[in-house]
C-alpha cells in the first residue's frame, strides 16, 4: 500500500469516527464522559472501580445481565494479564466489548445490481420506522441502487401518505393500499409491480398496530409469508427499528417481534436525543441481533452504518495514566 493510499485509508476512518461524534450525543454525562471520569479520577484498578463502572453500563442501557458479564470477562483480563495502569484497562475494557458483541457472528449485508432483494421493516408506531425507510431508501440510491418502496402499515393514521410523500422526494416508485386496507394484500400487490417493474432493493413497511399485540403479530407472519410466496428467497433482511431513548424497553419489543418474525437486524434510531447507547451491547449479547444502521436526526442523510469500532470509540475515551 503506497503513501496516498494510507493516507486516504487514514482519512476515511477519521470521516467514519467524526459521524459516529456527529450521531451519538455524548453531552449530559453520556456513557464516553462517564467512564472517562471514572477512570480519570481512580488512583487504583481495584474491585470498588470495577464496581463503579457495572454501575455506569447499566445506566447507560447495556442491561444488568449484559454489563455483568463484561465486568466479569474485564476482571478476568486484568488478572490474567496484570494490568495496573488505566490505558491498559480501557484497551482491556474495548476488547471485551468487541467479544461480547462478537463481529464475526455478524452476516455481511450483500445487495447486488439486478437481482432484487426486499427488506420487511418492523416495529412499534414512534419507532421511527417510516422514516428509517426513507433514510435507508436514499442511502442505497447514493451507493447507485435503484429501490422501491412499499406501504403496507395501512393501520396508522398518516402512515401510507408519509411514505408516499417520501418517495416522490426520492423519485422513486412507492406501492400504497388505502387507510385499512389488509396490510399482507399490499405486500402481495407491491411484489407483483416489481417483478414486472424490477428494482435493486424493495423496502417494504409493515403493520405497526393493530387491535393487540397478538393481532400485530400474526400480521407480521402473514406478511411474511405472502411476500416469500411472491419472491423467491424473500423477505432477504428483516430489519426492526428500535427508539434509542426508549432504553431497556427496546429490549422488549425485540423479543415480542422475535417470536413473530426472522428478525436479522436492527435500526437503532433517534441516537440524538439520548446521551446513552449501551443498548448496542445489549440487543447483541441477548439476542444475536447485529446492529444494522443508527439514525440520527431528522434529516434524510442522518444515518450511518454501524460500525463497531467507531461505536467503541465514541464510548471509551483515553484517561491519563
């Protein structure tokens, strides 16, 4: 690798940890600042650290059973290895991050031109579900992707017409059913348009209430096998999005919508109004479920890719030894 290729190399990294400072709000005491403090003001790495620090995890949303186990796996490394100084607990601290959310579990996402693949998108009503759709719609048309859009949660108020109002911005074809309108007859609709109109990616917006939780998630299979049925191969992800601010109860929807669907990722959304985001750690470990993208403010270009060692960054900062 030549000069100019490390150094662009260089700068493509640094362009990836500046979003990642751009979407996590690390003001008010956020889980960065909070273990910068710990560790800055600790004279020793002692039992009464690592317990101040299970503390600052489980405030910051990585859960009670989650936060244990990287304290655990943390106090073992120090040990093992007999660490002293607080540069190297930190560095100890990112590695056990890294192993709890495990990277290599994490299937690489593969679209390809010309060959269409679709994405069902779950979750509550206020999850930022609709949105999302068409953050991630623009995403994939910069990267040269032509995409398609389907609106079938007929069952909130506004939500069709948002959708539809998204995709004339972006140019690009959304199938709609009317307000009530049975949600799997519209994703059976809108997979027949684009198997004689084809498109790169069909992001498909799916039923978020309905008369009770039973109801919503038996709608949910339905979809599910209705669009299988319609295109081989399909739903290819099943992403759910998931409010940031909403903290551990994020957790609960995703075990709700588990049982319902195949769930192979998440969108962590509204990143910006909290000063937490452990909830990354949490929803790996619990339930395998990698991270997909993370939004971050009402724009249509706030949203990033996960990347695990940008989040690492965002939330360990260096101390003073």
């Amino acid at each position: 690798m030549g000069l100019f290729d490390k150094k662009e190399k260089r700068e493509r990294k640094e362009s990836k940890i500046s979003n990642y400072l751009d979407g996590y709000n690390k003001t008010n005491k956020s889980l960065a600042s909070k273990i910068t403090e710990l560790f800055g003001g600790a004279t020793a790495i002692d039992d009464d650290l690592l317990e101040q620090l299970l503390v600052v995890l489980i405030q910051a949303d990585v859960g009670v059973v989650t936060s244990e186990k990287i304290i655990e796996m943390l106090k073992t490394r120090i040990a093992e290895n007999f660490l002293t100084k607080k540069k190297q607990c930190l560095k100890a601290l990112m590695d056990v991050m890294t192993e709890v959310y495990n990277p290599d579990s994490v299937k690489e996402l593969s679209f390809e031109k010309g060959k269409t693949k679709v994405i069902m998108m779950v979750g509550v009503n206020g999850s930022g579900k609709t949105t999302s759709i068409s953050k991630i719609a623009n995403y994939y048309m910069q990267q040269g992707f032509t995409v398609g859009l389907i609106a079938a949660d007929t069952f909130r108020a506004g939500a069709v017409d948002q959708l539809v109002r998204w995709a004339e911005r972006l140019n690009i074809k959304c199938v709609s059913g009317k307000e009530n309108a049975d949600p799997a007859s519209v994703m059976v609709d809108g997979c027949r348009y684009f198997k004689e109109n084809p498109v790169d990616i069909i992001i498909a917006d799916t039923a978020g209430r309905l008369q009770n939780k039973k109801n919503l998630m038996n709608e949910l299979s339905k979809m599910k096998r209705v669009t299988a049925r319609e295109i081989e191969g399909a739903p290819h992800e099943i992403w759910l999005t998931i409010d940031a601010t909403t903290g551990q109860n994020g957790l609960s929807q995703a075990a709700q919508f588990i049982e319902a669907t195949d769930i192979t990722g998440v969108i962590l959304t509204k990143m910006d109004g909290t000063s937490k985001g452990g909830i990354v750690l949490a929803i790996k470990d619990q339930f395998n479920l990698p991270v997909r993208f993370i939004t971050y403010g009402e724009d249509i270009e706030s949203i990033t890719e996960f990347w695990l060692e940008g989040y690492l960054q965002t939330v360990i900062e260096e101390a003073e030894d």
